[in-house]
C-alpha cells in the first residue's frame, strides 16, 4: 500500500493533520485532530453466534472532531453498508464503545458468511469545522467467511490447434470456485517447447498470468470479472517450430490448486 503521512500502529495505517503532504488523501489546513489506532485489523473469522465485528478509530484526547464515520468495503471492492456507518463515543457498549466522551469512537456492522473472502478495507471519515466531510484513516483486514476451502475448477479451454510462427493469438480459460472467484490468487499457464523445456522468462517467471479485467486491448479479455481468464501472446517468428505443450491450473487463497488442462499447439 502506497502511504502518505503514517504511523504504523498495530498494523494499520494512520493518518494525522499536520502541515505535511498527505498526497490528496487529507486537507490539514483546517482541523486539528490526531489519530492513534485504528481497528479491525489482521484477520477475522465469521463467527455464526455473533457475526458483529467492532470498527474503531482512537483520536488523541486534544483532537478536535465533528461526526466521525466509515465506509466498509469487501474483497471485491463493493461497499457493504447501505449508507456511512456512524461511530460513536457514547460509552454504550451496545456500539462497541468502552467509555463517554474519550475520543474513541465506535460501532458494530454484521458480517455475513456469503461475503467473498479476501482483503477488506475500512476508510474512516470525519466534519470538520467547515461541515465538509474529510477522508481521515484506512484500516485492512482480511475476511473469513468460515466456510470449508474448495479447490478452483478451470474449463472451457478456447486455443487453437496450430498457429503460425509470427502470429499472435488470444486465448482463454473458464474458472469457478465455490468460495467465490475473490478465493482466487492466480490463473497461469506454464509452456513447453518441442523439446520438453519450461518457458522461464527473464524475471525468472514460469507460471504466466491470465485475466479477467475486461481489458480488451491489453489481453484480449472481453467482460471483467465474469470467470473467464484471457490472455494474448505473439511467438515470435524465430520461435522453435513443433509441438508446444501448455498448461493451465488456478490456485486459491488457501493455496489449493484447480485440476489441470494440457493442451498441445502445433507451431508452424
């Protein structure tokens, strides 16, 4: 993560109002409040009994703010909460607060066990003097909905049989996971040569990525996010003639690898 002004505190970031560059993320001219921590962080396992998860932000005791808020968002960057989440220094503990009136704000928001895993984020918000509202921290943690890790399924290879030396050509895959396509790490292929040789790039890479960003003229992908992996490669016009093997597998979160699909390409 690219950070501005920061103080690392239980590992989440913190951003405070000084005269420093805050790279547009806060105005400092205005208010005059720090903040000391910010929460959850690290991981979170849904919990059937209480889903509740309890959001924080801490300011110092001199800091002066309005209404503080914050929005949650999941792995696949969709916002949880229907509108701004208020936290509170009410010392109800029903809001998650310990005690009235100590510059430490809080709430509870319910995870469910449908949200994809994966990295979520929580950007936290308060009103300054002027009434403007002023995007102030970021917490991450990373979700799990608790439900059993099933390995990825790749199908629906569409690569042509043969190709020329010089020509370029898109190709792509179909993947599913029952823990939802925010489970997935990776989709790559590894090449061989008519010699039975892996393809290692200069960066010392084999197993080559594949997306589903509906890039279209990047890497051939048509629609983002719809489960099917596309990239485009070119062999160059002096590339061994022959058979060449290719391999493709998806790998999870968990580090559970998806069956694979050979399939042979004859270079002409």
């Amino acid at each position: 993560m690219k950070k501005a002004v920061i103080i690392i505190f239980l590992s989440s970031l913190i951003f405070i109002s000084c005269e420093k560059d805050y790279s547009g993320i806060v105005d400092p001219s205005i208010n005059e409040y720090q903040v000391i921590s910010v929460s959850p962080s690290g991981n979170v396992l849904f919990n059937a009994i209480d889903s509740l998860i309890t959001i924080k932000i801490n300011f110092t005791q001199s800091s002066l703010v309005g209404e503080v808020s914050c929005d949650i968002y999941s792995s696949d960057n969709n916002r949880l909460n229907s509108s701004r989440i208020i936290l509170y220094d009410n010392g109800n503990p029903d809001f998650g607060d310990d005690s009235l009136n100590d510059n430490k704000y809080a709430n509870k928001f319910p995870l469910s066990s449908t949200y994809p895993i994966g990295n979520y984020s929580i950007r936290y918000y308060t009103t300054i003097i002027t009434g403007d509202l002023k995007y102030i921290a970021l917490s991450n943690f990373v979700y799990d909905n608790g439900q059993d890790n099933v390995a990825p399924v790749i199908s629906n290879l569409l690569m042509p049989q043969s190709v020329n030396a010089g020509q370029t050509i898109t190709f792509s895959v179909g993947v599913i996971d029952e823990n939802g396509l925010n489970d997935l790490v990776s989709v790559f292929y590894e090449a061989y040569n008519p010699d039975g040789i892996k393809i290692v790039n200069s960066q010392g890479i084999s197993q080559f990525p594949m997306f589903d960003d509906g890039n279209t003229q990047g890497n051939g992908d048509l629609v983002a996010n719809d489960g099917t992996y596309t990239v485009t490669l070119t062999f160059p016009s002096d590339v061994k003639k022959g058979t060449w093997r290719f391999e493709f597998q998806a790998r999870d979160r968990g580090g559970l690898l998806s069956n694979k699909i050979v399939h042979n390409i004859l270079v002409q």
